[in-house]
C-alpha cells in the first residue's frame, strides 16, 4: 500500500555502533521511499545519542535500527532510555539485523517495537512501519 500526500510517514533509518555494513539499512530505506515515506539516512558508526538528536530535529515518526554487530543489547539500551530522558518515548522503534532469537524479548521488554530478522519480507517491514507511523500521528492529533 501506497502512503497518500496528506499521511507521508518521516522515518530515521540508523546503523547503530561500528558496524560499516549498511546494505540491509539501505535496502529498507529505500522501500520506504518507494513505498511513499520520508527516509532520512543517518549513515554508519552512529551513537544513540546521535541517532535521538537527529530523530527529534527532524520530528520523525518513526525510528528504524539496523546493528549487526552483536552490540545490540547494550545500544538499543541507552538508544530507548535517551527516548524517555527526551520525552521522545512515544517514536516507535524497529530493530534489525542479526539478532540471537533469545534476545528478542528482551530487547522488546526494553520498548522497541519489532525486530525484523533476516529475511523478513519488505512487504511486512514496510506495513509495520505505516501501521506504527500512522498511530503515532493519531495519538499526536495529526
């Protein structure tokens, strides 16, 4: 499904830590854009602090993650409480990337919203990513 003109979702893509290997980030962003979203790329060896900075001067909707590092733990961490310590809370936040399976839940627990493991389809990344978009901007009165 396409994004109308009046509810084009901004969505941060970020690539968290050192790891340089952006491909997966720049693939969903660019199914975004293509899908009818406001992309903003932050780029690679972004801190959290970065990462929130750029998501709340840019007002964005939405916050999507990409590590491969094994760091994934430790940033989504201070990545979520920087969100409250802002007041930013209310920004969903997906995670991708290579995540152990017993590190889901918890990193869930920690507020993010999704995490979208290799070879999860674009299609459903790009329908969650609407879907969290649009409830954020209903809560807002948008």
């Amino acid at each position: 499904m396409t994004i109308t003109e009046t509810e084009r979702i901004k969505v941060l893509v970020a690539k968290l830590g050192l790891d340089g290997h952006d491909r997966g980030a720049k693939v969903v962003a660019r199914a975004l854009r293509d899908s009818g979203f406001e992309v903003i790329y932050t780029g690679i060896r972004q801190t959290p602090e970065q990462v929130i900075e750029a998501a709340i001067q840019e007002d964005v909707d939405v916050i999507g993650v990409s590590i491969l590092s094994g760091a994934h733990m430790t940033l989504m961490k201070r990545l979520m409480e920087l969100l409250r310590e802002y007041g930013a809370e209310d920004i969903p936040v997906f995670l991708g990337g290579t995540i152990p399976i017993p590190d889901i839940e918890p990193i869930k627990r920690m507020g993010v919203r999704e995490v979208f493991l290799p070879g999860t389809s674009l299609k459903e990344i790009v329908e969650m990513v609407r879907q969290a978009g649009l409830e954020r901007r209903k809560r807002r009165g948008w």
